[in-house]
C-alpha cells in the first residue's frame, strides 16, 4: 500500500480516487486544507502527497515536505506554475495530469462566450422573478466573427474547432505554431487588432505573465470580448478593469484571476472581501466570472484520479513515470528510459 497525503479535498475529488485507490493499491488520507507552509508537518511520514492548482510549492514548502520523508508530489491538475521545480529537481519527483479533458475546458470557455454575448446570465436572473422583458438584452452572432486563440496546444485546439462549428473566423498566435493545427497563425499583436474575442489558452510562464495588459489591451478592437480559461496572471486584472470602464473591453468571462488562490473554491459569500478589483469586476454587467471550474466534468475528474494513481503505481514500482515534469527538462520525454535524478 503507498500512503498518499491529498490537500485541498473538496467532495468531488474523493468520487473517483476512492473508485479506483484500491485496484492502485493506495491508502489516501484527505486533508481539507491547502498545502502551505502551515500545514506542509501534516505530510510528515507520507511518502506521496497529491495537490492542487492554488497550493503552495515553493522553496520552504519542498524542503519541509522532503525533511518529513515525501519523495514524490502528484499534480492532479494540467497547469504547474506553482511549483519550485528547481528547488525539488533531485529531492522530490514531481508528476502532473497533462491532459484529462481539453474538451471540458474548451467546452466552458464557449460556454461562458456564449452566455456573456446572449446575456444569459441576466436572463436567468430575470425569468427567476417572472420579469419577462428583453430590454437590454441585445447580444450578436458568433457566425463570421473573429476570434483569437492564444496558445494551440490541446485545448486551444479543441476550442478552434468548436468555433469553427460556429462558422467564426479563427486567428492563432503560438510561440510555437503546429503545422497540423489548421489555423491562420499570426502575431500576437495581429491577433490582438483584428479580433473580435480573444480566447486565452497558453500556460503561466515568465514570457505570458501579465500578457494582456495596457499596451496590449489598448491595441484591441473597440468592445473586444476577452475569455480566459487559463490563468488568471495572463491578464494585469487592473488594466482590464480599466479596459472595460474605458468600453475598450465590451465584455469579458474568467474562469481565473490572479489573486484567486485565497479566494476562488469557498464558499466566501457572508464575508467582505479584500480584494477591491475583483469586486468591481464581478459588480459590471459585461463579466462573467467562474471560479476556476472550467476542468469540472465527470470525464475530467474520472482521467485524472485515474493518471495520477498510474503515475504513483509507476514511482513505487520505479519504472519512468510518463508525466513527470522536472527542472531539467520542464515536461520530461524519458527518451532516456530512465529517471532524471
Ligand atoms: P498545452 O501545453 O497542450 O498547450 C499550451 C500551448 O500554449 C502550447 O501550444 C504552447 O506552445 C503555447 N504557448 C506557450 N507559451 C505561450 C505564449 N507565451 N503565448 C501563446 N502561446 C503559448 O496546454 P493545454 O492542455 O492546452 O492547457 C492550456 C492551459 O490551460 C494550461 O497551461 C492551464 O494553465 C490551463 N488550464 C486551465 C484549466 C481550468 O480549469 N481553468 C484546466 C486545465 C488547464
């Protein structure tokens, strides 16, 4: 039996890791709380520990986890921004969930384009209180609108197609375009000056942070809708803010903010808020924001409890682990046939 230490237990990540933990061999303790500095003694004695998109993994957080005997930390998430990798390459092995369910992204990020330009959202608000009128509620068609994807890989691609279906003109920009997408790449600011929406799916790295932001938002079509299913520090949230008192921005959907890791996954509605921005965001009849649950399907939810336990069978068996990610070599490709450190 490997021991796993799982932080920031919500109910539905227990579904599927109690279905399948005991054809893995795996006993899971579940803690509630985030991993942080505070609560990092809980792993002491666990030589796996499996957490989540807003824990935090930085210098100290490893060392405490590596002192208390853990040797390898499961992602169960796509996104890695959170770690210290360079801190943990040759102490503790790190594996993600690469791809669960693109289409569960993809899906939400047209979901939310749809309601935010139908005005769904108010719609539902109103019929709720037997207000019938349409006043107000005048949206536009997708059909024969551009729209910019930012970043092709899995996703990105799931979501072209799926605006393709919609017969929208589709723009991509990738540092490193794939022939195989079939997609008018162009630059970034191309992208920016020609489209109607702009769609983010790139990862957080040191090049995308703060990708959308004054310069670039000023280079953006009059009432561009932005959507970001990604990250929420690919868009400087106050220039958005400015963006959209500026009508610059006609509309924007976030699953994600940049501050959402003390905010985003409770239930925080009998407390006030610190953060001004995000109340203000929230406040504007053209946002649309989610609370980082675009990879919320059963079929995410089923792949990733399902990569993750495969990923700890393969450490304890010591075979490669086909998802590790390391310091060395980013997203490991294990040509090699054997492990990093
Ligand atoms: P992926 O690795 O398959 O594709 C990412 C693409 O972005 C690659 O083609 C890469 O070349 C490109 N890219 C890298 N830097 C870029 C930049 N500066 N500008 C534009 N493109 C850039 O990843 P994916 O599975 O498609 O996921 C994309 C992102 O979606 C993840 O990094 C993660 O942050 C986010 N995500 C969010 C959720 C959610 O629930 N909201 C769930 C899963 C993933």
């Amino acid at each position: 039996m490997t021991n796993i230490a799982f932080f920031d237990t919500k109910p539905y990540d227990k579904v599927w890791f109690d279905h399948f933990s005991g054809e893995y061999q795996a006993e899971i303790t579940y803690f509630e709380s985030k991993l942080t500095h505070k609560t990092a003694p809980l792993a002491q004695g666990y030589e796996v520990v499996c957490a989540f998109v807003n824990d935090t993994i930085d210098e100290q957080v490893i060392e405490d986890l590596y002192q208390g005997g853990v040797r390898l930390l499961a992602m169960r998430c796509a996104g890695y921004n959170n770690i210290d990798f360079k801190a943990a390459f040759g102490k503790i092995h790190i594996v993600r969930v690469p791809a669960y369910s693109p289409y569960a992204v993809a899906e939400h990020a047209m979901a939310l384009l749809l309601s935010l330009v139908r005005q769904t959202h108010h719609s539902y608000v109103r019929t709720r209180e037997f207000n019938f009128s349409l006043n107000g509620l005048v949206g536009f068609d997708l059909h024969g609108k551009t729209i910019g994807v930012v970043g092709t890989g899995k996703i990105g691609r799931v979501f072209i197609d799926i605006c393709k279906g919609f017969g929208m003109r589709v723009l991509a920009y990738d540092p490193y375009p794939n022939k195989s997408v079939p997609v008018d790449y162009c630059s970034f600011e191309e992208l920016c000056s020609e489209s109607d929406i702009i769609s983010l799916h790139c990862p957080l790295t040191e090049e995308s942070f703060h990708l959308i932001n004054r310069e670039s938002i000023a280079k953006m079509k009059e009432g561009v809708v932005l959507i970001n299913t990604s990250r929420g520090a690919l868009v400087d949230s106050q220039a958005l803010l400015e963006g959209i008192r500026s009508k610059r921005i006609g509309g924007a959907a976030l699953d994600v903010y940049e501050e959402e890791a003390e905010l985003f996954y409770e239930d925080r509605s009998s407390t006030i808020l610190d953060d001004d921005i995000l109340m203000l965001l929230i406040s504007m009849p053209n946002v649309l924001v989610t609370s980082h649950q675009a990879f919320l399907t059963k079929e995410a939810l089923q792949n990733i409890a399902l990569t993750t336990l495969k990923s700890v069978e393969s450490y304890e068996k010591g075979d490669v682990m086909e998802h590790e990610i390391c310091y060395q070599c980013d997203t490991c490709h294990n040509v090699t046939g054997q492990r990093c450190f």
